[in-house]
C-alpha cells in the first residue's frame, strides 16, 4: 500500500507535461510542491524562470539551480503548479497550511492554467471537514476579525508564533462545514481587516492530480 508521500510524488511527477516549454510558471508552496519542484530540478531546462508563492519554495528553487523572478516582470502566467489542504470535486480549494495563501491566489489568479497537485487523502465530499480554513489577517484586526468569525460558526484560532511573508497573522478556523464556497469566500472577503481567505472557489483548480494507490486520476 502507498503512502501520503508516494502519492504526493506521483502527482508531482503527473504534472510535468502541463509546463510549457521555455515560459515562466509559477510554483507553490507545500509537500507536494516540494516533490514537484526535486522532480523539476531535473529538466532545468524545460523553464525559462520561474514565479515563487513563498520565501521557502524561493530558497529550494534557488537552491536547485532556478531563476525566480517577480510576477510584476512578467504579468500573465502559462501554468500554474501548486498543491491544497483539501478539494472538493468542483476542484475548489482550501489552502493555506504553509501559511503563503495570498501570494498563492495572486499566482493563481496570474495564471492562464492552475494545476493543482494533491495526494488521495485531500479529496473530501465539503470543504471544512477535515482542515481549518485558514484566513491572513492585519494584525491589528485580529479581535475584530475573530468576532465576526465566530458570528458564523467558525472557531478562529491564531497560529501561534507565526507571521506571514507579507508580515500578518493567520487565523486558522476550525468547525466550518462549507456548503457553499462561493458565497463564504465572498463573505469573507468582506470583512475588515482580512487580507485572503483560503478559499479558493471563485478561482478553482483548472486541473486536478490525484495521487492514490492505484496512480493518477485527473479531474
């Protein structure tokens, strides 16, 4: 029987052939983007630079012979390759686990093709089941932001120790069983103080890799 980390690398190595050849993509932040970015480093050459969502893929991109650039160089995106704490069939997203959620749907929002890489594990029938929904905060609307939260039956709970690339805060929100991901993303967005929501409905997967025992689906 395989395990998490053997389905992670099968649905690493499933999304090679969605990278255009000699184009900038963007690369995730996670385990699974971890796997993707070891398999990537031995077609170095497939990829003219690449776009980074956090300080650590940046590090291991680097470290692994990549060129990283800023996405205000080079605008729209080709693909997209990134994996998530939990989908849905729809292909809408929670993420945020590693904390770099808002570079993450800025990359994906950039981007003509997001594939989205997870292992079997992370498939669920709602969203909210099985992972907090992570929200990035300012830090100074932390009690505001709780607040309101909790008005709709989330439990907010601050990730202790922790500040983001972009220098805020995350509440991580257990207790969400989330019928509809569209509307609470929207809602939440609403809020003042709130800087991303790991939701990502309004900008879902475009392709799914599902890493299980018996190989790769794609939805």
């Amino acid at each position: 029987m395989s395990t998490a980390e053997d389905n992670k690398r099968r649905a690493a190595q499933a999304a090679l052939p969605w990278l255009a050849e000699h184009e900038v993509v963007g690369i995730g932040t996670g385990s699974t983007t971890h796997h993707f970015i070891d398999l990537l480093a031995t077609h170095r050459g497939r990829v003219k630079a690449v776009v980074s969502s956090s300080s650590g893929s940046t590090q291991r991109l680097q470290a692994a012979g990549f060129r990283v650039v800023d996405l205000n160089e080079v605008g729209e995106l080709p693909v997209y390759i990134d994996g998530a704490d939990e989908t849905n069939a729809a292909r809408q997203l929670i993420k945020g686990g590693g904390g770099a959620l808002t570079r993450e749907k800025i990359i994906a929002a950039s981007s003509r093709i997001y594939v989205c890489i997870v292992d079997a594990a992370k498939l669920v029938t709602t969203l909210g089941t099985t992972f907090p929904l992570p929200v990035e905060i300012i830090p100074m609307a932390r009690t505001w932001v709780t607040g309101r939260l909790t008005a709709l039956g989330g439990r907010p709970v601050l990730r202790a120790g922790y500040i983001t690339d972009n220098g805020n805060q995350i509440l991580d929100v257990h207790g969400l069983a989330i019928q509809e991901p569209l509307v609470l993303e929207s809602q939440l967005n609403q809020i003042a103080g709130v800087v991303t929501v790991g939701l990502f409905a309004r900008r879902p997967a475009d392709v799914l890799l599902i890493g299980g025992d018996s190989g790769v689906q794609q939805r």
